[in-house]
C-alpha cells in the first residue's frame, strides 16, 4: 500500500473506536470497582447528577445509550430506589426521571472516578496535548452537529 492508502486500522473512526473501548473499558471497571453498578447504570446516575431531572430520551441523548437501553437501565435504578419518576408538568404522556437520595450519594463518587479515568486516558501528553486534542475534538464534533451542554 502507498501513503496514499491507509489501511483500515489508520482511519479515524477505527482509532477513536479503539479509544472508546479502552475508555469504556476503563469505565466499567471503575464503575463495578468504585460504584457497584454497571457502567450503563453509572452513566444515567451521572447524567441525571450533572444535568438534573429530564426525559428518559433526554437521558438517553447525554449519556450515548440507546433508548430502549436507557429505558431499561432506568427502570432497574428505579428498582433500585435510585431514581424516581413524576409525570411531567408540560407533556401529560411524559415522565421525568429524577435522582433519589441514594443516588445522589453515588453521583457524589462518580466525578472523582472520571477524573482518575481521564487522567490514565491522557497520561501519555503533555498539557499543551491535551489542549489541543480537546480542541480538535471539539472542532470535529462541532461540525458535525455535536454541541456541549
């Protein structure tokens, strides 16, 4: 192959692929380390902490599940007497989810878990790298629609 013909494992998406993997990984390991829960589960914990009460879809959008996914883990934290779901004021055939007090103890724990996550992600760079990876990243995301909350 020439330069001009990249193999598969030097595009773009395989490598961030890749780098998703290791950082789910990273995650659900933290997650049932540190938490007890799976990682789908410390995610919407951590959706719901972060962005406060909203939709099961709203969920499901922040927190890159799909929503049938987010629909189910929702209900088991709900069984859990993690969460709580209301009826919404605006929209009678909604329901908001919102974090019990059970669950804002765990959401307490999970920034630190992502900062450490985080760090052994970007162990390997100087700050000026980890500026303008963000960076990068959020040109790319950005331009394709992605928009930070």
């Amino acid at each position: 192959m020439t330069k001009t013909d990249p193999t598969p494992d030097e595009s773009l998406t395989y490598r961030l692929k890749a780098l998703s993997k290791i950082a789910d990984r990273m995650s659900s390991e933290l997650s049932r380390g540190k938490l007890g829960l799976p990682m789908p589960e410390a995610m919407i914990i951590g959706v719901l902490g972060a962005f406060g009460p909203q939709t099961v879809m709203d969920i499901s959008r922040r927190s890159n599940l799909d929503k049938s996914q987010a629909s189910r883990t929702t209900e088991t934290l709900i069984g859990k007497g993690l969460l709580s779901r209301t009826a919404s004021d605006q929209d009678g055939r909604s329901v908001i989810i919102s974090l019990m007090p059970e669950g804002r103890k765990i959401f307490r724990k999970i920034a630190p878990m992502v900062e450490k996550r985080d760090t052994e992600l970007y162990r390997c760079l100087s700050e000026p790298e980890m500026d303008a990876l963000r960076y990068l990243l959020d040109k790319l995301l950005e331009s394709h629609g992605w928009q930070a909350e």
